[in-house]
C-alpha cells in the first residue's frame, strides 16, 4: 500500500488498493444499474435497500468488509487525484467491456 495517514486515522493496511478499489467501484456501478434497470420495474421494491443488498453482495465477492470499503472509500474522497484515478480506471474498464461485447456479437437481422 502507498499510504500512511495517521492524523486523518487512516493506516496502509486499511485502505483497499487503487487496482482493486476500482474492480469494486466498477462492480457496484453495474449493481445500481441492475436496480434501476430491473429491480425497480416492481414498484414494491425500495431503490435504497434493493441497492444496499447488491452493494453487500459485490463487497463479498470481493472479499471486502463493508466498513473497511466505507473507511477506503473516505480516504479517496479525501484524496482527489487518487479518486480521480479510480473513477478513471473504472470508466476505463467499462469502455473496454461495452467495446468487447458489442465486437463479439454479430447484429441480428431482423
């Protein structure tokens, strides 16, 4: 880790990893489009706990304590160039799948 923050309470081995902050970031930016997309077609549903559960269910795939991504998540903030560069990272990731995916299929004629 690249950091050692101790007046802001932030220590090296509590804060996630550019690389792998931004695999997070960009895992539950698919989650809310998922809620938004498709979840929230039942009107039944709340966006905010519906959100909270695929939120959840990213941070276990990732093997991430949802207070220490909180805690993470806090320190980028506080850090705007870092955060930049995940937000960039993620965006990055998502042109490169949108680009995959679309030269992977074939159109279907109609």
């Amino acid at each position: 880790m690249l950091w050692s923050c101790s007046g802001t309470g932030f220590r090296s081995v509590d804060v996630i990893g550019k690389d792998r902050m931004a695999n997070i970031l960009y895992d539950i930016a698919l989650a809310e489009a998922f809620v938004e997309t498709y979840q929230l077609k039942d009107s039944a549903l709340n966006k905010d706990s519906a959100l909270q559960k695929e939120i959840d269910l990213v941070l276990k795939y990732h093997a991430v304590e949802p207070l220490r991504f909180s805690r993470s998540y806090q320190f980028y903030q506080q850090h705007p160039k870092d955060f930049r560069i995940l937000i960039d990272t993620a965006n990055a990731r998502a042109i490169r799948n949108r680009e995959n995916s679309y030269s992977r299929r074939k159109p279907n004629p109609s």
